[in-house]
C-alpha cells in the first residue's frame, strides 16, 4: 500500500533546494552524530559478527537511505517478515475469549495466504561469547571537547535466567543509584571526579548485552577509568566486608 509519494515523504527525498529530507532521514540525521549512539555502533561492530541482526542500526544509515533504500525493497522485506507466521498477538484486560478467538480465525483466514512456504525463524541462531577482552577508542562530535565516554560490554545470561536479570538489576542499583553507592563514590563524588554519571544497561537478546557507561569523563582519563572500575570498584566487592547489606 505504500506509495512512492508516500515513500518520498515519510523516508527520503531530495528538496529543491537539493538538500536531503524525509522523516526517516531527518530522524537518522540527529541520531548517526550522537555520541552514544556512535559509541553504540562501536560497541556492535565488536561484540556481534558481521550482518548479525543485533548489529544494525534499525533506522537506517544515512548512507544506504540516499543511495539504496528504495520503495520496491521496503515492499520487499515487509512482504517477507509482515505475516502470520512472524506474528504474536497478546490480548490483555476482561475480555470474552470465544469472540476473540472467532475475530481471530476470521483474520487468519483473510491472511494465510501470504505466508510464505519457507520461513525461517529470526533470531535462531546462537552467539558465540566474546574470546578476549579489546579496546577500542572512536572520536565523537561533542558540545564539550574536553569530556567523553567510556563504555564496557559484555554477553551475559541467557533472557529466559529470570533469577539472574532481577539479581543483576538489583545488583546495578547497589552499586550505581544512590549518593553512598560504590560507582558514586569511586567515580562521582570525588573532589576531581571521574565522570559525571554511571549507568548500567541489560539489552535482552539470544544472549542479554549488558553494559555500563561512564559519560562526562575529562578526557585526560578516559583511559583511568575501566582500570578503576576493575581493579577498585570490582575487586573490592569480592570480598564480603566491603557490601553494606543495609
């Protein structure tokens, strides 16, 4: 149904003054320069082998969205992945099940057929873990030169661990989310402080992402801080005497 007007407005065209636009462009155009989100990409680039799903940037890059999306491969993939058989439909609130169902059956009649005869079923296949640790070190554009970020991923547990995530967002608010939390006071709350925030950040997937990023860093110790992280915050709270249970 999408048409090449429609297309032109609501992902990419050129105006007439010959400047890019389109609302998918524009909204892509303040995101690829965002600190954070180059970090991101770097961090992806990383941990996830190449043309891995989890690994591109679901907008679009800007790029690709002047040079080869076009209408005919938008019609494309959504013919491909926008059917039934990639379909989950959650029902929430009091409801009267049999008029459900029977609404249901009425559309999956109507859209059968465009399911294709071989689908195979995304995000099925296995990550391997990451063998070593690296570094990696982008220049971002910044509204302040003289601070940056620091961002440390890891593959953790698999989503289904309910124990495991609840544990580790407990455990992220120990140590980040309050004036006497360790990250504060070894990072923020300093007379020369580290940074300017710390926060922690589980991505569900086949395996979960997990990350911690350090923004407002003076970039004279950028390099200061994973050590600090690992050698201070971390191997401290391997021993019993350093937690406040209260």
């Amino acid at each position: 149904m999408l048409t090449a007007s429609q297309f032109a407005t609501e992902v990419h065209h050129i105006t007439g003054e010959g400047n890019d636009a389109g609302v998918v462009y524009s909204e892509m155009q303040d995101h690829e320069s965002e600190m954070e989100s180059i970090m991101d990409r770097k961090t992806k680039e990383v941990i996830y082998p190449p043309f891995n799903p989890y690994a591109v940037d679901t907008g679009g890059r800007l790029k690709n969205l002047r040079e080869s999306c076009n209408l005919e491969k938008v019609r494309d993939y959504h013919k491909k992945f926008y059917h039934l058989s990639n379909m989950v439909v959650t029902v929430c609130g009091m409801v009267n099940h049999e008029r459900v169902l029977n609404i249901m059956e009425t559309v999956e009649k109507e859209h059968i057929d465009t399911n294709p005869a071989h689908f195979p079923k995304p995000f099925s296949f296995a990550l391997s873990g990451i063998k070593e640790s690296s570094v990696h070190k982008v220049h971002c554009p910044t509204d302040d030169a003289s601070r940056g970020a620091v961002e440390i991923a890891w593959f953790a547990h698999h989503p289904s661990e309910l124990d495991t995530h609840s544990s580790l967002h407990v455990l992220f608010d120990y140590l980040s989310n309050t004036s006497v939390a360790p990250l504060q006071k070894d990072f923020i709350l300093l007379d020369d402080p580290l940074a300017s925030s710390a926060a922690f950040h589980i991505a569900e997937g086949v395996k979960c992402d997990l990350r911690i990023n350090f923004t407002g860093v003076p970039v004279e110790k950028l390099e200061n801080v994973a050590s600090k992280f690992f050698d201070k915050t971390v191997r401290e709270h391997l021993e019993e005497s350093h937690w406040d249970m209260e």
